[in-house]
C-alpha cells in the first residue's frame, strides 16, 4: 500500500511543480541509517532526492529532508522531550520541523513550532499523514489551479476551498489528530 501511495506521492509533487529533484523507484534504495525502521524507512527506500524537495504554494508548503539532512535538521530540537526515536523528515517553511517516532512501524508522526514546547500530533501513520497532505495539494492543483486566495494579499481563501481542505480532514484523520493538525499545518 505506501508503494502506491508513494508514486502518487510523487506524482501529486510534479503536478505542483515541486522545486527539487524528488523521484520514485520500485527498487529499494540503500539505506546508510541502519536504526530506520517501518513506514519511515519505506519511505526513504522508494522516494530518490539528494537535496531538499519542496511542495510549492501556501498556506502549507512541506520541505522534505534527504535522510543525509535528517540529523541535522534535528538539531535544536532534541530539549528534554525529544526521544532518541523521533526522525525528522520535514518540515514547513516557517521552519516548523516534522518528524516520524520509529517507536512504532507505523512511523506516527508529529510537528513542534520554534520558541513552542507544544508537541503536535499529527497523524498515526506516516501513510496517513502523505495521503492526507497528497489530498489536499491534490485538491489545491485540480480544482483551484493553484490558485487558492482571492486577492493578491493572500488573506482570504476562494469559496469552497477551506470547506474542502477540512473535509480532507475529517475523512482522513482520526478525530483525536484533526485539530493539532490544522493547528500545525493551516496555523
């Protein structure tokens, strides 16, 4: 199941014009982590990029870590709560970091904001959490065009969008996930 969510994963990136290289491989890639473990290490295994691979347009532009990166993007992070087990992955362009806990298979994963101790529940599944963020860039891409602000001062969202967004949500996300969610991914 992640092996086709992941190409299309993918595919959603190119439709959005992501900035970077990011590609999909049936065949497993090496992996040099050798404690990276579940949907995680899938990930990593079938998704091929050297440099960070960006999803283009707000209100949630996703950065994602080659796992070269993830060590370091960590840093700063690891105060008395961060577990050895947590990875990042990602994070937002407002410098918000996404990060997988390998405590599970699943890979849940959660976000933290700088100057914020707040850890935020995200999703119980990496795969949720791609399907979830892959819906809503889809929904962005094919009904709105990329184009989802009524002006020029981004303020204000076209109709139907945030209704469709949040719809997404409930749909994709257990109710106990939905609003550290939109409190972390819509701000």
């Amino acid at each position: 199941m992640i092996l086709n969510l992941l190409k299309e994963f993918v595919e959603i990136y190119h439709l959005n014009r992501g900035l970077g290289e990011l590609e999909y491989t049936s065949e497993n890639l090496h992996v040099e982590k050798p404690d990276l473990s579940g949907q995680l290490e899938e990930f990593y295994q079938h998704l091929n990029f050297d440099e960070e691979a960006y999803f283009r347009g707000a209100p949630y532009d996703l950065a994602l870590f080659p796992l070269s990166s993830c060590e370091a993007a960590a840093e700063g992070w690891q105060d008395q709560g961060w577990k050895e087990t947590y990875v990042v992955f990602a994070h937002l362009m407002g410098d918000e970091v996404i990060f997988c806990d390998l405590e599970s298979d699943l890979s849940p994963v959660y976000g933290r904001i700088p100057g914020d101790s707040k850890l935020y529940a995200l999703s119980p599944s990496l795969s949720t959490f791609l399907t979830t963020y892959m819906l809503m860039k889809k929904l962005e891409i094919t009904q709105f065009e990329n184009n989802i602000y009524i002006d020029e001062d981004l303020l204000d969202y076209k109709e139907g969008f945030l209704e469709g967004i949040m719809d997404i949500i409930e749909e994709q996300l257990p109710e106990d996930y939905r609003n550290d969610f939109i409190a972390f991914m819509l701000g």
